[in-house]
C-alpha cells in the first residue's frame, strides 16, 4: 500500500479511537408506553436482529486481523474498525434491555445456521484470502448505511429520541468504515484474482444477500419481515438495497482487477 494510503488509514484510525472515548459510556433509555404492545415487541426483536448483524461483522474482521498479520498498519486500522462494531453490537443490546427490558438468551435455528456455522467457515476462507473479507465487509457496510437511514426515519416517526441519537452515531461510524474499506481494495491484490475468485465472491455475496433477505419468500427471516413491517420498513426496499449493494460491491472488485492488471 502506497504511503498516501497509509497515511489516510491512519487518519480513520484516529477519528475511530476518538469517538470510542466520546461514546463508550452511552446509556440512554427511551420512553415507550405510547407505543403499542405490538410496535414494542417488533422495535425490540427487529434491533436485537441488528445487533446480531453487527456481530457478524466481528467475526469477518477477526478473520481480516488474521488475513492482514504482515501489515500491521492494516491490522492497527482494523483493530479500530473492530471495536466500532463491538460498541455498536453492545449499545443496541443495551438499549432493547433498557428501554424494553429484553433480552435475547437462545439461538434460533437461523442463529445456528448463520451465525454459527456459516460465518465462521467464511471467515476462516478470508483469513486465507483477506479479498473476499475487504468485499463482504463492504457488502454489510453499504446495506447498513442504507438500512439505518431508513431505520431513523421509522424510530423518528415513533418518538424515540435516543434511539434516533444511537442511530445517528452508528450511521456516521459506518460511513467512515466504508471510507476505510475503499482504501483497503487498493491493498487488497485484487489485480492477481482470477475470473473463478470472482464466481467464488458472487456466490459469498448470494448467502450474506439471503442472511439480510426481508421477501416474502425468505422463509428463515419470516418473523425478522413482520418486525420490520410492524415498525413501519418496506421489506421489498431493504431486500432491494441489499441486492444492489451486493452488486456494486461485484462491479467494484471487478474494477479494481483490471485496474491492478493495468498497473503491471
Ligand atoms: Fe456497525
Ligand atoms: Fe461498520
């Protein structure tokens, strides 16, 4: 990676470990008793999916620290990323325990398929090959940029003040993330993929693309689209964003392939 590059990382890097000290105390709570029992119960199983989400992407970076351990100012820049979506994991638990007084303790099935199983053999394919992880994480980036923005919107015509705040903070995280991840596909070697890496990316890109899946016909996340639809979300617009993004993530590596191969 070029210098200019690096140095751009580290910048992030530094923002990331600023807003760690601003943040890591959060605790706010918000007042619900003029949401129905319904909307109380969609608003907090829809976020304790989200926060399972944001720990997905822990798992991914794991993997990624692993996958980067001969450039340490990658590692060093990853190691801030990461501990962003730890807070963001633990604060939108702890607002579903604060403000609804739940908390999940049992896996699903899904839970089990997904989170356990699935993710951890993905990630141990992209310690091996860190391009795939780089395209993933920019995959959950960009679909959550979308998903939060939309989530605001819904959180703000309910009233929910400090959900909204929370909202804000991640959303502002994630677009720093994605800043972040654009710089690593240039560090990514992406010029030395071959058109079968790609085939294998598209095929990664499908499952993470069904695991955010809110049709009709994504059976697994049934309950996950009737919370979505009770708190006010368009199911077909999210599965939508989530279709694209995995596609601009697909036109984005193929970019950066042939850039690279123009370069040797
Ligand atoms: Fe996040
Ligand atoms: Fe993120």
């Amino acid at each position: 990676m070029r210098s200019q590059e690096i140095t751009k990382l580290q910048k992030l890097e530094r923002l990331q470990k600023g807003v760690q000290d601003v943040w890591n105390n959060w605790d706010e709570v918000d007042s619900v008793e003029h949401l129905s029992q319904e909307r109380q119960r969609a608003w907090k199983k829809l976020l304790t999916s989200v926060a399972a989400t944001e720990s997905s992407e822990l798992v991914l970076m794991g993997a990624l620290l692993d996958g980067f351990k001969h450039q340490p100012e990658i590692q060093s820049y990853f190691v801030s990323h990461q501990m962003d979506e730890r807070r963001h994991h633990r604060h939108l638990n702890q607002y579903v325990l604060k403000t609804f007084g739940y908390f999940k303790r049992k896996s699903t099935l899904s839970d089990k398929v997904v989170y356990e199983t699935l993710f951890p053999k993905i990630a141990h394919l992209c310690a091996k090959s860190p391009g795939y992880g780089i395209a993933l994480l920019l995959f959950f980036e960009s679909f959550g940029v979308t998903f939060y923005h939309l989530c605001r919107a819904q959180a703000e015509n309910d009233h929910l003040e400090k959900l909204v705040q929370l909202i804000d903070q991640i959303e502002k995280d994630e677009k720093r993330h994605l800043a972040g991840l654009k710089i690593l596909l240039q560090a990514s070697m992406y010029s030395e993929w071959t058109a079968l890496d790609l085939v294998t990316l598209d095929s990664l890109l499908a499952m993470v693309v069904l695991d955010v899946n809110f049709s009709w016909w994504a059976i697994h996340n049934r309950a996950v689209r009737r919370n979505a639809l009770e708190v006010g979300l368009n199911p077909t617009e999210l599965s939508q964003a989530a279709f694209s993004a995995a596609a601009q993530v697909h036109r984005q590596i193929k970019t950066e392939m042939r850039r690279g191969r123009l370069w040797h």
